[in-house]
C-alpha cells in the first residue's frame, strides 16, 4: 500500500510539472502574440507618419516651385475675377489649410491660380479661382471703381442682390487680423446649418399640421356616417 501511495504521489508531480510547463509555453505564446502585435502597431504607426510627412513633402515642394511673392497675398481681402464674371469681393485662401479633395486640386494650381473664398455667396459658389492677374488689392479696387460696376455687368441676374452684401463682408473682414478671417468658413457653416434645422422643423411642422387637419376631417366624417339608435319598444311604453 506505501508503494502505492508513493507511486500515486510520483504522477501527482509530474502533473504539476506537464502543468507548470504547458503554464509557461502559454506564457512564451502571448508573450510573443503580444509582440507581434506592438511590432504591427509600431509599423502602422510608421507608415502613417510616412504618409503624412509625403503628404507634408508634396505641398512644401509644390510651394516651393511657385513664383516669388506667391504667398504674400494668402489671407487678403482682394477683388478676384473669374471669367466671364466681373471683379468680386473675396478672400485669397492659403491652399494649405484646406481639406480634401478641396486642398489637392488648389494645391495643385499653386504658381497658376489661387484659390479664393468669395464673400456674399451661398456655401456651395464659396470657392473658385483666379490668376493673379485677375486679383486686384481691397483698396486699389476702390481706386478702379470695381464696387461700382453697372449692375446690368453682374451675372446671372440672381447674382446682384448679392454683390452690395459681398463688399460689405468684405469691408468688415479687411479691418480684421489676417488668421481672423479664417472664422469665416466655420461662421458660414455654422449658419449654413442653422438653416437647414430651421427649414427642417418648418417641414416638420408642416407635416404635423397636415396629420392633425387630416385626424380632424377623418373624425369629423366619421361622427356624420354614424346612424342614430332606433328607438326600442320600451320607448312607446
């Protein structure tokens, strides 16, 4: 029976040992997981960052290449044209600051066009471009008259109301610190979609009225189709 107990107590040890042993290949195995994983990680970070410094590289390289004096008129109030429209209020923009695919193509005219920002106009005709020839300075545009261009030049019509209210943006903004008028996307956006809640809870409205309208003349009609009681024996009693 000794014998026994000793030999039953041998394999109790040796399962401890399997057990222990299987313990730390598991912990080898996560260990190595773990690894691979930050090693993966790491290198995602990497090509993330690689990304962005090409990225960083094609712009500087693109700025680099435009002509002398290019940059100066970033984040001026000028008069821009882009023909066929006359000389319109706007904002010189820096490309850079830009978000895609917007940034891209400005990017990509640099040394040709600038991109501008004109003031007056709905978010979506904000954007366009123009050489620099066709950018004239804020108050060298006074000297030249463009603020009082005939209104018959100004196209398409829908465009005129517009034209006063753009050279009073504009005269606001030219009195500003050049970053300051970087707000004006972010103003612009935000009554963009005030606008858009405004007009949805108009529409919400609307149909809530026409529901409720609807709920009426249905009850309405229904009290009109409903037959009064006959009268029963116990009434002539």
């Amino acid at each position: 029976d000794d014998e026994k107990e000793e030999d039953l107590d041998d394999d109790d040890d040796d399962d401890d040992k399997g057990d222990k042993k299987e313990e730390a290949d598991d912990d080898k195995v996560s260990s190595a997981e773990e690894e691979d994983s930050s090693s993966e990680e790491a290198a995602d970070a990497a090509a993330a960052a690689a990304d962005s410094d090409d990225d960083k590289s094609w712009i500087h390289k693109a700025m680099a290449a435009a002509p002398k004096g290019w940059e100066d008129v970033f984040l001026e109030v000028v008069w821009a044209k882009q023909p066929p429209f006359v000389h319109w209020p706007a904002l010189a923009y820096d490309p850079r600051r830009l978000a895609e695919p917007l940034r891209t193509a400005a990017v990509s005219k640099v040394g040709k066009q600038h991109v501008v920002v004109f003031y007056g106009m709905p978010a979506s005709e904000w954007f366009g471009f123009a050489t620099a020839k066709d950018i004239v300075g804020w108050k060298e545009g006074f000297q030249k008259k463009l603020d009082k261009v005939s209104p018959h030049k100004i196209k398409p019509v829908r465009y005129r109301p517009a034209f006063k209210k753009a050279i009073d943006e504009a005269n606001v903004e030219f009195e500003k610190a050049k970053l300051d008028r970087l707000d004006k996307t972010a103003r612009s956006a935000k009554q963009k979609t005030e606008k858009k809640k405004a007009s949805s809870e108009k529409k919400t409205k609307k149909i809530k009225k026409i529901k409720d309208k609807s709920a009426t003349e249905s009850s309405s009609k229904k009290k009109k189709t409903t037959k009064a009681p006959e009268p029963s024996d116990d009434d002539d009693d």
